[in-house]
C-alpha cells in the first residue's frame, strides 16, 4: 500500500524536476532523493494520503532521530537472535481501549512513563524472576492501539523460571 501511494505520487508529478525512465515513464530520482518507508511520513489529505520527504539523512547514527528507528530495527532483531528461548517468556501486553482516546495517545502515556520498563523491575523485585535480558516489539492492531510483544530471558529454566510460577 506505501508503494503504491509513493507510485501514485511520483505519476501525478509532484516531484517536479525528475527525470524519466524510457521504459517506464516512471521518474528516476537519485540515491539521496530515494523515497523509502522509513525516510518517508505519510500525511493525509482531503482525497487520501500524500507521501511526504521527511528527510535525506543517512548518517546512521543512534543518536540521529532520523536514522535510529532503521539501526534499531536491526539492533532489536539480533538482540532477539542471541536469546535462549528455552528460557525466554513471551508476554502480550495490551491496551484497554476504553482508557484513550485513540492508540496514539496511549502509546504516548505508556512509553513517556517508561511503564514496560516498571513492569520489569517489579517482576524482579517483587516476584523474584531473575531477568537475564529482555527486549519488546510494538505492534499495533487495526483499531489503531498498540501492543507489545515482550520477550523476557530469565536465567532459571523450567518452573522456577515462570512468572506467576512457584518461587
């Protein structure tokens, strides 16, 4: 669906100043000018959505706000790769939408209170879970609230190891 938005966007000529493909009648835009899902924001419009450059920036630094979301990706699929999963927990953790208004200002409350973050430490310290490492993924679902998949490497094996198990 981006693709076919960008496409869309590139045949009505807003991108004035391209030149075109012969074969395609597509425009050609070169490496620093390229629209990809994430250099590019969406904004929507009276007759749909308009894709948008948000940036050129290919510094790919953590500390970029432009480049993070791409390194951190990568960053967050090798944490998980180098995860025990015979002692990993999965947990879903979902939002009640009958507390917000919409998923984006819950997902705004939940990540400024640093809340999965707090659910760590007190599995920790009131339920006696040894963490070794974990790492979340944010989903959302079609009705626009997120939810987290969150993956917890504990370092006892078996029941010890459960949350909500026997200590």
């Amino acid at each position: 669906m981006f693709h076919q938005q960008v496409k869309e966007l590139l045949d009505n000529s807003l991108l004035k100043g391209s030149r075109r493909d012969e074969r395609s009648e597509s425009p050609i835009l070169d490496k620093k000018e390229s629209i990809t899902s994430h250099n590019t924001v969406l904004k929507k419009t009276g007759k749909g959505q308009l894709a948008v450059i948000a940036h050129k920036c290919g510094c790919n630094l953590v500390w970029c706000p432009k480049c993070f979301k791409q390194r951190g990706a990568k960053t967050i699929t090798q944490k998980l790769q180098r995860m025990n999963y015979k002692s990993t927990r999965q947990v879903v953790l979902t939002v009640n939408p009958e507390l917000f208004n919409d998923g984006n200002s819950a997902h705004k409350k939940i990540t400024s209170k640093r809340l999965i973050a707090s659910l760590i430490r007190d599995l920790e310290r009131t339920q006696n879970v040894k963490v070794k490492d974990w790492q979340w993924v944010l989903e959302w679902h079609r009705n626009g609230f997120p939810h987290w998949h969150l993956f917890i490497d504990v370092t006892v094996e078996g029941r010890r190891g459960m949350i909500g198990g026997d200590t």
